[in-house]
C-alpha cells in the first residue's frame, strides 16, 4: 500500500467517507490515480477529473472536489460530502508533505546502496584498525583497502617525522622496484606537503600531478592526498572537516601523517566524494594513531613506576637495619623519599663494646640522581667507617672517593658522622655542613653538633674533628633540613625549633623508637595533605 492509500484509508476510517486522490499530468496517462479508498469510489471519479469544470461536475455527482498539491504537481480530491470541510483541508496539506518524505527516504536509501562500498570500507578499516596498537603494522592493508575502494593503482602511506621535518613512507602500493623517499616539509610543490600544510585534502589533475608526485604520478595520472588527522568528535562520509590532535611549537595544527593515491583505473579525476571518503579514512587512521601514542605513553609511565618503585626497595634495603648497633646501642632511623627515591641516608656502625659509629647524610636535590649519588655514598661510608674510627678521617676518605661522582653532577652532600665512645665518656664528631645534629641530655638539654666545614663537593680541604662530653643518659639525634623545612598546604614551615621543643619536652625514658615516632607524627600532622618538598629523615642512637 502506497503512503497516499494508507493516508486516505486512515481518512475513510476516521469519517466514514470516501476519497480519491488524482494527480492531473500534460503527458499520457491522464489523469493518474494516486490513491483511493476503494476502486468504485475511484471509478466513480475518473471521469470528473478530465471535465472542463472539475468542481461543477462534482457537485452534479453529489461530490467535493478539492485542488491540492501533489508534490509533483497538481491534482484533484474527490471527497464524498460532510460537515467537517475543514478536515478535506488538512487532507489536501498532508499530500505534499508525504509525498517529501517518501522522496527523501527513497533518495537516502539509493545512497545507501550506492555507498555501500565506502561503508564496507569504513567498517573494516574500523576493524582493522580496532585490533592493534601500532598502526604500522596494518598500514599496508589498509592502503590496498582503501585504493581498490576509490580505484588508484599507486599509493603512499606518509608519517610526520618532526625530528627529521620530512614526511615518511611506511606503507607503498603499486610502486614495483621503485623506491619512495622521504618529502621534505620544505618542498612547497609536493602534493602530500601542501595536504600536510592545509591540514585538508589536495587534487591535481594528469597534467600537473608529475610535479606535484614524480613517483606515484609516473607518465601522469590525477593525484589526491589526504592530511591525517584525529578530530575531536565522531566524523563521518558526510562530517566536516577534522581537528587535528598535535599542536607545534607555534600553535599550528600538526597533522600525524598525509594518505596519497593516484593512477585511477578508469584514468578520469578523484571526486568530491573521493576526497570525502579518504578524509573519513584519515580520520580514523589518525585517531588510531593519537591512541597508539597514548598507549604507549601509558605502557612507559607504567613501567617507569614500577621501576621507581623497585628503586624504592632497593634503597631502603640499602640502609642498615637499626638492630646492627646492639647490644651496647640502642637506635631508630627512618627515611622517607619526597619522590620514590631520594638522596638522604644514614649509617650506624657498631665499631666495638664501647664504640657506636652514626653518620647522616643529605645529597643535594631529590629524585633518583640524588638516589644514584646517595647510593655511592653510603658504600663508600660504609667501607670507611670501618677502616677508620676517627670520624675527621673517615670523612675525608668519603669525600675524596665521591670527588669525581660530585664535581660532574654539581651536587653536594651535607654529612654529619660521629663516634659514641662510652669508655672516655666522649662524643667525637666531623660535621661537613649538616645543620640538625644534637646531642639530648637526660634534663632536655641539646647541644648542636656545629658544622665545622661545607658539604662535601664544595672543597677539598680535610674536615676538622671535635670533641665534646657524653653522659650514660645522653642521646644522639639527627635529622635533614627535610624535617625542619617541612610545609604545609599553606607553604608554612615546620621550623627547627618546633622539632627541638618536642625532643627536649620528651620524657628521659622514651625509647629511641618512641622518639623518632613523635618526631615523625608532628612532621605528618603538620604538612597534612601537602606533598613532599625534600626526604625526611631522622636518626635517634643511645647507649642505655
């Protein structure tokens, strides 16, 4: 059933009257039956249609008669009588309205079949493409796809390469023994540059196309070239024109890469259509591009994490574990890196019955160069504490075995050793430019362990050694400029002095363990959610 029978069923239905629509037409047959409600009803009219006077001949029937627009043309009504004429005219402006629709959809579905093919092509592309990351590795499908599509014999797929400013093949057609080579950015007359620059497509015809492509054009043969690009939102055969996904330094849109063909078999010019298909294969291509390049990032930013924080392990492994000071010593030590490692370290050595060794130190900087040099600084205390019980010697041996390692990075370590000899009741010490080392009285009392020279890395001059008193009750404390400098999310400072109140405030039978967690609760509670400006650490050592 036609949309004009349906209607006019839908009419009868409705009233209880009968109709029948004519359309008057200047070439045979005439007149054509559009629609009726019944075949009597529409033999009952055909006659009238062909009078001289349409509306005088229905009323000598006992009719109505109404001239309409068809869509087409122009054409008669034929309505039995009723009360209601205002519903023949809604009737009669349905027709045209109709009649559109069913040309519209009759027109998208002769697209449909007619773009069967660039559909095919832009599904399996979608496929393709869906079924990797790296989209080298289907590039030269791809091509055959899309040339038998719009039927070019040669073409090129082209990949920016910034780095080198040219344009490179990774995927060739139809070329035989010939070798396509990179275009330079700078050849302004090459067909793919002049895609690559508009961000858009480029046809040239026969005559033009050698110096346009000299290799896909060969004796001549129309050329098109599509810029690669990933848009912002869904495009299709019909969508406008993409937005590319890479910006250069200058804020000029980047395309990934150019799409040329050439060489149509029938040897006639690419379409609009054409240029309309490869743009949507572009687009597609080059949003799987951006995806793959986000992938990838997203592999490597994965990766590196786990390597940081294997470091991170292997660093904290490298420091000492508190227990090796027992049982003369008691010790707690704890670092925590700003980043998943940083530069700051410690060292406890149980040197005999009577000697504890400590040493702090602080690499300049954080992250893992800070990381790299820390860890050949705590191998080489390591080796000379050992060696060495004088802390000014020690040291030096430190700094002459880092000299090289500091002077081609620039970096500095503030190192701080010192040697607890309960048996002369002294507390020597070498202090190569560490601010926060404190002996704590059982009363509260600390006194600063003075730096006596810079940090290792800013000269070569030996570190003098000093000497000052030790009690049974004494207590060492150390800490890195991390501690003290700690901010909170307001940029506000922990300060020095806040961390020295709380030491001198500690109870004379607090544990060295009991200490550093008090120290390290009032750092926390301070910075709250700011993040880490430097490492944090503190060493605390008695000999009880």
């Amino acid at each position: 059933m036609s949309e004009v029978a349906a209607l006019l069923a839908a009419f009868h239905e409705a009233t209880g009257r009968q109709a029948a629509l004519w359309e008057r037409r200047d070439t045979p047959p005439h007149p054509v039956l559009l629609g009726g409600t019944s075949a009597e009803f529409a033999e009952r009219t055909e006659a009238g249609v062909g009078a001289w006077d349409v509306s005088a001949w229905a009323r000598g029937q006992g009719l109505q008669a109404h001239l309409v627009n068809t869509g087409e043309s122009v054409g008669w009504l034929m309505v039995e009588p009723g009360d209601a004429p205002e519903t023949d005219q809604f009737l009669g402006r349905l027709f045209p309205l109709i009649h559109r629709l069913a040309h519209e959809r009759d027109g998208a579905t002769t697209e449909l079949v007619e773009r069967y093919e660039e559909i095919n092509l832009l599904y399996a592309i979608g496929e393709l493409l869906g079924g990797t990351t790296s989209v080298e590795s289907v590039a030269d499908t791809l091509l055959g796809e899309l040339a038998a599509t719009v039927g070019a014999r040669r073409a090129v797929f082209l990949q920016t390469n910034r780095h080198a400013h040219t344009l490179t093949p990774i995927a060739t057609l139809g070329l035989g023994d010939l070798d396509y080579t990179p275009v330079s950015l700078e050849a302004q007359e090459h067909i793919a540059v002049r895609a690559y620059r508009s961000g858009g497509a480029c046809t040239v015809d026969a005559g033009a196309a050698p110096a346009a492509d000299p290799i896909l054009a060969g004796r001549g043969a129309a050329l098109m070239a599509v810029a690669i690009t990933r848009p912002s939102t869904g495009l299709g055969i019909t969508g406008t024109f993409p937005v590319p996904s890479r910006r250069g330094a200058d804020g000029v849109a980047v395309p990934l890469g150019v799409l040329v063909l050439a060489g149509r078999h029938n040897g006639t010019p690419f379409t609009a259509g054409d240029r309309k298909l490869v743009a949507a294969v572009s687009t597609q291509v080059g949003t799987a591009m951006h995806n793959a390049t986000l992938v990838r990032a997203a592999v490597e930013r994965q990766q590196f994490q786990r390597e940081m924080q294997l470091a991170h392990e292997l660093q904290l492994k490298l420091l000492p574990s508190p227990t090796v000071v027992q049982p003369e010593a008691r010790a707690a030590a704890r670092v925590v890196p700003a980043e998943s490692v940083g530069g700051d370290f410690f060292l406890l050595a149980r040197l005999d019955r009577d000697r504890t060794g400590v040493l702090i130190g602080d690499v300049s900087g954080h992250g893992y160069q800070s990381a790299l040099v820390m860890a050949l600084a705590l191998s080489a205390a390591a080796i000379h504490v050992q060696a060495a019980f004088d802390p000014s010697i020690a040291v030096d041996a430190v700094q002459r075995s880092l000299r090289d390692e500091l002077t081609s990075t620039e970096m500095s370590i503030a190192m701080c050793y010192a040697v607890i000899d309960s048996r002369a009741g002294e507390l020597r010490y070498a202090n190569a430019g560490h601010p926060h080392a404190f002996r704590l009285g059982r009363d509260g009392e600390l006194t600063r362990l003075g730096a006596v020279a810079p940090s290792i890395g800013f000269t070569e001059d030996p570190v003098e050694e000093c000497v000052v008193r030790w009690r049974p009750d004494d207590r060492l404390v150390f800490f890195t400029d991390g501690v003290s400098d700690a901010r909170d999310q307001q940029g506000r400072r922990l300060g020095e002095q806040a961390v020295l109140d709380l030491l001198a405030a500690a109870p004379p039978t607090a544990t060295p363990d009991e200490l550093l967690e008090s120290v390290f609760a009032q750092v926390e509670a301070h910075v709250g959610r700011a993040p880490l400006r430097d490492d944090w650490t503190v060493v605390v050592v008695d000999r009880p």
